[in-house]
C-alpha cells in the first residue's frame, strides 16, 4: 500500500472511533496499522488496528472494521512447549460483527464473501456479536470475521501476539507489510 | 456489605458506563463487582469492576471509580516459578485517574486522601491518565489510584487475575467479600 491510502485509511478509523466515543492519542492515530493482508483490495478484505500494549504475557487491541470488510480466515498456532498458541477474546464495541469458527455450518450466514474469495473461507459456524457482547476463541483454532453493515469496533484481549506466525488460508495473504512512499 | 446497597452501587456505576458509551450486558450490569475492601466506607476507598475475562493467560476487566473514590495501596506478588506477580495496563477510558506508584514522591499531587487514612498510602509518584493514555504497572510494584473529580473508567488489561492473593498496605483490608442479604 502507498503512504497516501495508508492515511486516507487511518482518518476514516478515526472517524469511526469517534462516532464510539474511544479517544486515541495523536501518536495512537498517526500509527494506526493498516492491513490489507497484500491483496490490495481493502475495501473487501483489511483490518485496521490499535495495538494498546503487547507484551509476552497479555496483548490489548482495538480493531476497527469498515462496513462489510473482512478480517479473513487464520489460526494462531501453537510457538513452543510454554505457548500453545494465541488465545483471544473479542468483545464488540460498536457497531456488528459476524465472527465463524470451525463447528456446524450456519444456514444463511450474515456475512457476505465476494465471488473471487468463497474458496478461501472455510469455516462457517457463526457468531454474531453486537456491543458488550464477546467470545473466546481458543488456540489454533481457524477463525474469519466480517464488519456488519455500518462496520465494527471490537476489543481484542489476548496472549501476546505474534502476527507474523499467523497462519492463513489464502496462502497469497502476507500478515506483514510495509507501506510505500 | 448489603446487598441492597451493593444494588444502588452497581446502577450508578452503570449510569456512568453509559455516559462513556460503554456497552455492557444485562448479566454484566447484574454482577457489577462492588468492592468496599471490608472498610465500609465506599464513597472514599471502592471500586467498581466488571470482569470481561480472566484466564490462565491474560485478564480483561473495566474498572470504575465514582468522583474522588479510592482503590487502596496493594501490590501483586510473585506466585510461582511461571507467575513473577500480575502485570497490568491501565487505559483510562473517560473521567480523569491519578495513579500513584514507587518512584519520587510527585509534589503538590491531584489526590485527595481523608486524614483518617493517609499512612496507608506510602507510595507517591503520580501518573495522570485522561481519556486515551496509558501506564502499565510491572509485577509486585505498590500501586493505589484515585477517581478525578467527576470520577474514571479504566480499562484494565493485564496477565492473570487473583485477587485474593494481593497484598494491602492497609492490613484492615478484606479484598474479598460475600454481600449480605
């Protein structure tokens, strides 16, 4: 991604920040991480992310989601015999978020998936989560979710986190970029 | 402490919640942990806390603070080879908190302590957090904090919670307590 879009991106998060009511620091918003995974196609799949604090014992995060954008489908693994792999626990802030994990299937799933991206989703028992309501997922476990209509703001508490271990599947997905000048 | 009081506690607590715009759930809003310390005086030294998850691994909870409330001095001790003690973050989310922990002694500090308990509060370096920052307290450091004058929500993001296990500078303190019918 080019630096422009990067800011473009970060000023329309901090426009839904805003309308939640969840204050940033200037710092906190000019570093606000822009992912689009390197499919370069953010308005479908990207996340955009505050990392409060992230260390080898607990992780704090705030992601922000644009309408209908999507987180896509990963799992954490497991790192060493002292850590089985990420655990997380997403609360919703604002707004609707369609989360799947692994389980049954859900008929007539909430999220929508463009055509040229079905593949790349596989698991789909759903769980919808509106403000004040959350769900752990487990270590290892495959997992995706969507921002509903109007986006979402979801608070991510877990262990520390290791992005670049995550492990997707979409195999042309790259956890980790650098922007452009 | 009563549980009706306990009762007119946790719905002030809630509409303070609300001001910020903070989503919680009927249950959440039902099982406000209200905590007096054992002191009976909770319009000076009390906190009020709802635990969105503790784990094995990391914990998450919103603390709340009425106008000028207290959360006593205390630290976290080690607890075994893997546990050197609770670390915590604390983001203040709305209001205003004056956090006090080991470190020269700040002059002409925000808090306000009552006479009757100044020689419980022993540590006096001051952080002041307003909406959007942060301070991360490391493990069996002594730490106390105070609400501003309209009184905080603090989000806490830390490593395993066991508050039973918390050691008071204050040794009248009970941290855990069974309301009364």
């Amino acid at each position: 991604m080019k630096i422009g879009q990067v800011k473009r991106i970060r000023k329309r998060t901090l426009e839904i920040l805003k309308k939640a009511h969840i204050a940033v620091r200037p710092h906190e918003a000019a570093n606000i991480e822009v992912a689009d995974f390197g499919l370069n196609d953010i308005k479908n799949i990207g996340l955009e992310l505050i990392v409060y604090e992230n260390n080898d014992r607990y992780c704090a995060k705030e992601l922000v989601l644009f309408p209908r954008q999507i987180c896509p489908e990963h799992r954490h693994p497991p790192m060493d015999e002292r850590n089985i792999g990420k655990q997380e626990t997403f609360r919703c802030r604002w707004g609707e978020v369609y989360l799947y994990v692994d389980g049954p299937a859900t008929q007539k799933p909430k999220a929508k998936i463009p055509k040229k991206y079905e593949e790349k989703f596989t698991v789909w028992h759903e769980i919808v989560l509106r403000p004040g309501e959350q769900y752990t997922i487990p270590p290892s476990t495959l997992h995706w979710f969507q921002g509903g209509d109007k986006g979402a703001i979801v608070s991510e508490f877990s262990s520390k986190s290791i992005d670049e271990s995550d492990i997707f599947t979409d195999t042309h997905i790259q956890r980790t970029l650098v922007y452009e000048q």
